[in-house]
C-alpha cells in the first residue's frame, strides 16, 4: 500500500505542474512584448534578405514601436524603400536611423539615395564620413570614385 503512495504523489505533482501551464501562458506574452521588436527586426531581416519587401517592410514598422529598438527598424524600412526604388522614405527613414544612432549602414544608404537623385557632392561627403569609420567598406570606396567622378573630380582617397 505504501508503494502506491509515491505513485499518487507523483501523480498529482504532475497534474500540479499541468495547470501550473496556462499561468506559465499568461506571463509568456510579457516576454513576448518584451522581445517582440528584436523578434520584428529579426524577420524583417529575413523577408528583406529574401526579396520579401512589403513583408520586411510590415516587421520593420512593428518594430519602430519599441523604443530601444528604432534605430534598427528605421534603418530596416530605408533598406526596404531603397530597394523598392522609394528615394523619399528611403532618405527619410535612413536620417531617422542615424538621428538615433544607427549611423554607418543609414549614412551609406543616404549615400546612394543623394547619388541617385544626383545630388553628387552630398552623397561623396556621406560616403567619405563612411570611410573614415570604415575605410575598408569597399561598396562606400566605388561609390565615392563614382560620385567623384560625376562631379567631374579625380577619385581620391577619403
């Protein structure tokens, strides 16, 4: 009879821990909101790598609710726009991203939105900003030689 003791006791200290589950499930949603913007730049990374643009362009939105995190998601949303061809929030997005502190990717992306509107003399400045944090960046290094050339100007070091 005693042997079957520890079973019961093990029995409900197993049904103890099973609806110990749904508060378990009430505090998931904490953690959730707590992890939600690194989680919505994660997948909007995910969509952008994949050509999924208006889905990574909806992750990058959520995530400019959270307060920690809006650097990353503007600098996401400029990459979006830049690459669906929206200069306007391209640049928009990309000043937002280096208002916070973002910086050396939303400046390149500045870059190449002044390059594209041809404003050719402001986007070799942001590209030698780039350079002089980054010297090595070969993608902010061309597209300096090509604003420079543009500007009718001799490549030069930045």
């Amino acid at each position: 009879a005693d042997a079957g003791r520890p079973d019961r006791a093990a029995a409900a200290s197993a049904a103890s821990a099973a609806l110990a589950v749904p508060r378990t499930r009430k505090r998931a949603p904490q953690v959730a909101l707590r992890s939600s913007a690194t989680d919505a730049i994660a997948l909007g990374r995910g969509h952008l790598k994949n050509g999924r643009f208006e889905a990574a362009r909806e992750a990058f939105t959520a995530a400019t609710k959270s307060g920690r995190q809006r650097g990353a998601a503007f600098l996401g949303l400029a990459e979006v726009e830049w690459q669906l061809g929206q200069l306007g929030a391209a640049r928009q997005h990309a000043q937002e991203a280096v208002r916070r502190g973002v910086g050396l990717h939303a400046k390149l992306i500045l870059g190449n939105v002044h390059f594209k509107l041809k404003d050719f003399a402001r986007a070799a400045a942001l590209y030698r900003e780039v350079l002089a944090v980054q010297p090595g960046l070969q993608e902010a290094r061309r597209n300096l030689a090509a604003a420079q050339q543009q500007l009718g100007l001799r490549p030069a070091s930045p």
